[in-house]
C-alpha cells in the first residue's frame, strides 16, 4: 500500500461517524441500496441497518453506482423492525422515519448533533406501520412541486447531508467518531481491501 493511499485511509477512518446512521426498510430495487451506501460513506456513515421481513432475492449490491462503497460501509441485517428497533435503541437517541404524516416535521429542523437514526421504507409503501409506531417522530423534505416525493436514495442523500452539515458545524468531524477498538477493527478490514485491491490492479 502506497504512503498516499494509508494516509487517505487513515483520513476517512478518522471521520467515521457512530452517532448517524441509516436504517432501509424493505427495500425492493438492490441499486437503491447501493446508492445509499455509497452517500453514506461520502458523509461518513460507517453503519446501515438493512430490514426485511419478505422474501428477497438474494444479496447482491454489486451495482456500478455503489460498488465500491460495499467494501467501507458495515451493512446490518435483520428480518423484523422490533429487532432491529431493539438494537438501534441501544445507540442512538432518536429514530426519525421519513414519512408523510401531519406531526411530520422539516429535515432543516431536526437537530442532528444527537445521536440519530433515520428510518428509509419501501419505494411503494414507504415505512411500515410498526417502524412508525416505534420511531420518535416523522420527517419530511420540503418541495414545492407537484410530486410529494423523491427516489429513496435522493431522500437519503438529502437529509443525511443536512446531518452532515450540522455535524461540521458542531465539531463532530474534528475528532475520531468511532471508539478506538472499532477502528482498529475497520483499519485491519480496510487494509486488506486496499492490498486486495492493489493485486488486481498489477494482474490486470
């Protein structure tokens, strides 16, 4: 591994946060996912809690627009809401679905420099019933056409960079967001891909 490449390494990882993360619920299109992963990493997002209680096909992000995003995001699974609402409650102190209701309040309103999980439901349906009844509260995005929506992965990139600029402004990237066993962790994984990566690259 060149001395550029760990330093861009050790940059990114420096930045990670553990105070935000995205939960998709029941997504239906594969390229939906990826493309989530993939502004989750820009706005440093290590974690992304995957939710489906249906039958899928099988897990397969291996799509253009996010490929390589699957090699730095951690992706959690798990096949009920209450499970996976179980365990975010153990990290996070608010879980914001973004659904259309009338408590719904503005993304710009939501104060993001608390820990935060925001819930992203199916493309047809939204988010379900149960999510909603578990979740703190309802957030929109304002518009001001005649659509009242937006392709999940644009909502997503939306209102996480709406976190991430509150963040900034708070401080939060100026230190390590992950505890240091965590990093240890993600550095050893992060390694490896590089070096996997670097082979690929002289065999080509």
């Amino acid at each position: 591994m060149t001395s550029e490449r760990q330093e861009k390494l050790e940059r990114v990882l420096h930045k990670r946060q553990s105070a935000l993360t995205v939960v998709l619920e029941n997504i239906e299109d594969p390229r939906n996912i990826s493309a989530v992963m993939r502004s989750c990493d820009a706005v440093g997002i290590q974690d992304v809690y995957v939710i489906n209680d249906r039958p899928v096909r099988e897990r397969n992000w291996g799509f253009k627009s996010g490929r390589s995003a699957e090699k730095w995001v951690s992706l959690h699974y798990f096949d009920s809401v209450a499970a996976c609402v179980q365990e975010l409650r153990q990290h996070y102190r608010q879980i914001l679905t973004t659904r259309l209701s009338e408590d719904a309040v503005s993304v710009y309103q939501v104060d993001f420099t608390i820990p935060t999980a925001l819930v992203f439901g199916n493309e047809r349906k939204g988010v379900s019933d149960e999510m909603s009844a578990l979740a703190d509260g309802n957030i929109i995005i304002p518009m001001a056409g005649m659509l009242q929506s937006l392709n999940i992965s644009v909502a997503c990139a939306v209102c996480i960079y709406e976190a991430y600029r509150q963040k900034q402004l708070a401080g939060h990237y100026d230190s390590p967001g992950l505890p240091e066993m965590r990093r240890e962790e993600l550095w050893k994984e992060w390694k490896a891909w590089s070096a996997d990566e670097n082979g690929l690259r002289t065999h080509q």
